[in-house]
C-alpha cells in the first residue's frame, strides 16, 4: 500500500482524458443529440400542420359539395318550373288553335247549312211552282208570282 | 500456483514497481547497487523501499489503457455522429452521454462546460477500470508471468494510488471552482464563519476557528473518502476472489459465479456513486449557499 508517484501519474491521464473528452467527445455526440430532437420536434409540427390541413381541407370540400348540391337543386327547379311554363304555354296555344278550329268548323258549317237551306228553299219553291202547275195544269209564270212564292219560301 | 495461501495472496496483492533504489542498497538477491537506480522492484519490500519515486506501472498501464479505450471508442462514435438513424456504437454512446447528462442537469444548475465530459470520462473509465475485476484472478497474472513480469495486478481501482489520484484531482477542481465562483474573500467566509455565527463581532471571531475547523475536515474529508470508498469496495472485493481462488478447482465455481454476479453491481454502483459525489461536490463548489 505505498503512496508514490502513480497517484500523480493518473492524475495526469486522468486530466488528459478529460480534456479529450471534453474537446472532441462530448461536443459532437451532444450536438448530434439536440440535433435529432430538433428534427423529431420539427417533425412533429409538421405532422401535427398536415393534420391541421387535411381538416381544413375536408371541411372545404364539404361546403363547396353542399354548394354544388344546393347549386343543382336550384338548377333543377329552374328547368321544372321551365318545363311547366312550357308545358302550360304549349297547352294555351292548343287550346287557342283548338278553338279557332272549332270557330272556323262552325263558321263553315254554318255557311254549308245555310247554302244547302237556300238550295233547298229554291228547290221547294220549284217543286211547289211545279206542284201548283200541276194543280193548275197551267203553267205558272214564275216572273209574275214570284213574289208570292218569296212569300212562300219565306214561311218554309 | 506457488507457496503457501498468504504468500499467493501476498503475490496477487503486489503492483509491478519500477521506481528509484538509492546507491547502497542491497537488493533481495543480494547484490548490493553502486548508484541509485531505476529499476522493477523484485519483492514487496523492494517495492516499499522504493518510497515516494516510484510507479505502479501496471496500474497506470491498465489505467491508461482502458481510459484510451473507453475514448477511442467514444471517439469513434462521436466522428460518425448522425442526427438520422444512429448506429449500434452510437446508440450506446448516446445511451451513456444522456444518462451523465441527466444526472449532471439533475443536481448542477450552473453553466459548465466540464462538468458532464468530466462526469463521463469518470463514469466509463472508472467502470472500465472496475470490470477487469471480473477477470479471473489468475488469468492476466499468469500470462504477464509467463511474458516475464514478476507481478501483475490487473484492477487499477484496487490500488489506492490510482483512485486518490483521481480524487486528488477532483479536490482540485472543488477549489478551483471554489475560488473562481465566490472569489478567495467568499471561499475563506465559507470556512470560517458557517456553521456557527453570530451578530456580535467578538463571538464571531471567536467562532473562527471552531467552524474552520469544522469546515476544513469536511473538505479534506471529501476526497479522502471519494478515494477510499472506490479503493475499499473493489480492494475487497478483489481480495474476495483471490481467497475464492485458494479453493479446489471444483469448488471454486459455487462462490466464484455468484460473487462475480453480485460484484457487476458494485463495479457500476462505485463508479456511479464516484460521477455522483463528483457532481454534487463540484455544483456545492458552484452554490453560494452562505
């Protein structure tokens, strides 16, 4: 158990390896620490933004699908309530053409009924002319008593 | 495995020396020295003769040794220091430098840059020292003895030299410190006027020496007992296993395994409970408590 100079001796390697150490030891393994935890920290927040985004970007999308759903429902609106109006229009404009015809159809029926009524008219006031001629056996002037078959005509 | 069970202790117990015989003396063979010389001690007494100038070259040389080890492996880790996916080299060395650093941020507040390199260095050497314990006893020994080295004792931390050598240099550092933060006034109050004190002028000159007393051995104490507890626990434990080796070669396994299990414990246990005392005394060097 003697006390000598190998107490001094590690003494001094033990200074030296401090110096080592604290010289071109710990500086690069510490820095290489920090180093990594101010990636993971980095990277973290740049997870946590993305999250962040990714909402953001859910919620957009949502508003601008309800947007475009509003948007087609007042589109289709638009083209039911075009389609009545034509619809409705098409059917005023047949109803008008309908009527138009039935007008023109009466109006020429009318004409028919009152041209076949004269024809007939003259037809009678001939048969009657022919009947009083042969009633008469004479033959009946029809310029002279043709005021008097008017007459008649008139009362058929 | 020569000689009776003291002699072998004796043997395992004995640093190789080289160290200065003054002229006259007469060496275990008989010669008698001209001049003073330097030369490997041959027996204890020649070792012990030796005084003060003398060296345990086994213990500085295993010292040095491991201490470069133990750098050059941290070395190497620290040039290839990556902040991306790190190494199993670096993983380890990462693993060690957060547990120093921890425990130095844990108990000193201050701003130093040698602390934490200091508390590292201390850690791994003094562990690395430590763990040649778990070498069999006989196994270096036996090889230096066939290379032709007389004694070998291959635990650096077993010779009292090696960890006062160390504490010596932590006490340093303590005044040191000491001196820089509080400044010679404020390092000599602390000596001198805690613990006890008093307003009254007179009583407290008179309480002077009483606390310089008080505080002087407290201090001294520091590295006497940073140095003797490393030394005494592994000292011990050594000794444990050189008698353990004393017994018959089967036996030896069923006290030999269980020790060198319990023993990993006290190997790191001293080496942390060194870093640690160094820290909480250099950051009470720091701290104007007073």
């Amino acid at each position: 158990m003697n006390i000598n100079l190998t107490m001094i001796g590690q003494a001094i390697a033990f200074f030296i390896f401090v110096v080592f150490c604290m010289k071109y030891v710990w500086p690069p393994i510490m820095a290489a620490l920090q180093e990594r935890q101010k990636k993971i920290a980095d990277g973290l927040a740049a997870s946590d933004r993305a999250a962040r985004d990714l909402e953001l970007a859910q919620e957009k999308s949502a508003q601008e699908l309800r947007e475009a759903k509003q948007q087609a429902a007042g589109l289709i609106e638009q083209a039911n309530k075009r389609a009545a109006q034509i619809v409705e229009a098409s059917k005023d404009d047949a109803r008008k053409e309908g009527e138009k015809l039935i007008e023109q159809a009466r109006a020429e029926i009318e004409q028919e009924r009152n041209q076949a009524r004269d024809a007939l008219r003259a037809e009678i006031a001939a048969i009657a002319v022919a009947g009083a001629e042969k009633i008469l056996e004479t033959s009946v002037d029809a310029s002279k008593h043709n005021e008097m078959l008017e007459k008649l005509a008139a009362e058929l | 495995m020569a000689g009776s069970a003291s002699e072998y202790i004796q043997h395992h117990l004995q640093n190789l020396t080289y160290g200065k015989l003054p002229a006259g003396y007469e060496r275990a063979d008989g010669t008698v020295i001209e001049d003073t010389t330097w030369t490997l001690a041959h027996t204890a007494q020649e070792a012990s003769d030796m005084g003060f100038w003398a060296v345990h070259v086994d213990s500085l040389g295993w010292a040095v040794g491991l201490g470069v080890l133990f750098l050059f492996l941290f070395r190497m880790a620290a040039k290839r220091a990556t902040s991306d996916q790190p190494g199993g080299l670096q993983n380890f060395v990462e693993v060690m430098v957060e547990f120093v650093d921890n425990s130095v941020k844990e108990t000193f507040h201050g701003k130093n840059k040698v602390i934490a390199p200091l508390a590292l260095t201390i850690f791994c050497w003094i562990f690395l020292m430590n763990l040649m314990d778990l070498v069999p006893v006989d196994f270096l020994p036996q090889l230096f003895h066939l290379a032709g080295a007389d004694y070998m004792k291959v635990v650096p931390t077993t010779d009292v030299n090696v960890t006062l050598g160390m504490s010596l240099s932590v006490f340093f550092l303590i005044i040191f410190y000491s001196l820089k933060v509080k400044g010679v006034g404020g390092f000599l109050g602390e000596l001198t006027l805690h613990p006890f004190s008093s307003d009254n002028l007179v009583l407290k000159i008179l309480l002077v020496p009483v606390n310089f007393l008080l505080e002087g051995v407290s201090l001294i104490a520091k590295p006497i007992s940073l140095a003797l507890r490393l030394f005494g626990n592994l000292y011990a434990g050594e000794l444990i296993f050189i008698l353990i080796a004393l017994l018959p070669l089967w036996a030896q396994w069923t006290l030999s395994v269980p020790w060198a299990i319990f023993h990993i414990l006290v190997i790191t246990l001293q080496a942390f409970i060194f870093m640690m005392l160094t820290i909480v005394y250099l950051s009470m060097a720091h701290e104007d408590s007073h």
